[in-house]
C-alpha cells in the first residue's frame, strides 16, 4: 500500500487490538492487470463486484483493502453477515439480515476505518478506500518487482 494508506490502517490496527481484534488482511495492492483477468472472468451481471478496468482499481492505486477481523485470544476469523468476496446482497455494508453480533462486528470494522480516513465500498462490507487515492497513478508493477525494490 503507499505509506499514508498503510500508515492509517496500522492506527485502525492498533484501536481494534484494545478492543480484542486483529485485522485479517486478504487483498491491497493489486497491479491492474489482475483487475483485468477479475473483470474478465466475472459474470456481467456480478460485475458492481469487480473494479472496471477501463476506469482501474482503487487497488491498483495502493489505495484500497479488503479485510476483516479475527480473535486476538482464539486466532480465528470473525463471522461476519456474508463471507469475503461474497457476490450476493449480504455483502452490503447496509445489509439489514445476518444476527446482530454478525453486524455489530461488521460496523465495528466499518466505524475504526473511517476514523482513519478509509470510506467502505457500498457492495462490499470488506472493501475500503483511503481518502488520498485519486492523488495515486493506477500501477501495473508486478509483485515480484516490488519485493526486489524493497
Ligand atoms: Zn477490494
């Protein structure tokens, strides 16, 4: 992630393990070009789920994260009220059903990101963008090639 983003999802990191929590981190940057296979291999009608590559991601930019969180005492991954890249209605960050503690978590994760200047993607609870991402070029670097800068 570009270091402003990763910096404020270490601030929303550590209010939530005072809470109980990690962050169970599944995507962040993406280079564009897996934007393009995702988009591809996606039915038309799921496709409010999958970034345009003619417009790029937010991940593309280091800018976006998909996470969730976990039990800090039992290690395990909290239920919320649909499963990560779920493509169905139950990934709403809106989505009313589910029990309340699959909610209360959900908008928990919701309300620590936002202090942070992340907004939650509306079709999906697990999505976020950092506040900066448009002053952010749309990258194609590959991962390995990242990993040889670092
Ligand atoms: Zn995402």
């Amino acid at each position: 992630m570009q270091r402003p983003a990763a910096q404020a999802l270490l601030r929303a990191h550590r209010e939530l393990v005072k809470q109980g929590y990690g962050l169970l981190i599944f995507d962040a940057y993406r280079p564009w070009y897996v934007t393009k296979i995702f988009w591809d291999a996606t039915p038309p009608d799921k496709h409010e789920f999958v970034a345009d590559p003619a417009q790029g991601s937010r991940h593309n930019r280091g800018c976006a994260v998909d996470l969730s969180l976990y039990d800090l005492e039992t290690g395990s991954e909290i239920q919320m009220t649909g499963g990560y890249d779920e493509m169905s209605e139950r990934s709403y960050p809106s989505y009313r059903g589910g029990s309340e503690e699959e909610r209360a978590h959900r908008d928990l994760l919701r309300r620590e990101m936002e202090k942070q200047g992340f907004t939650v993607y509306p079709s999906e609870w697990w999505h976020f963008d950092y506040q900066d991402w448009n002053e952010y070029a749309i990258q194609n670097i590959p991962f390995e090639q990242i990993a040889e800068r670092h």
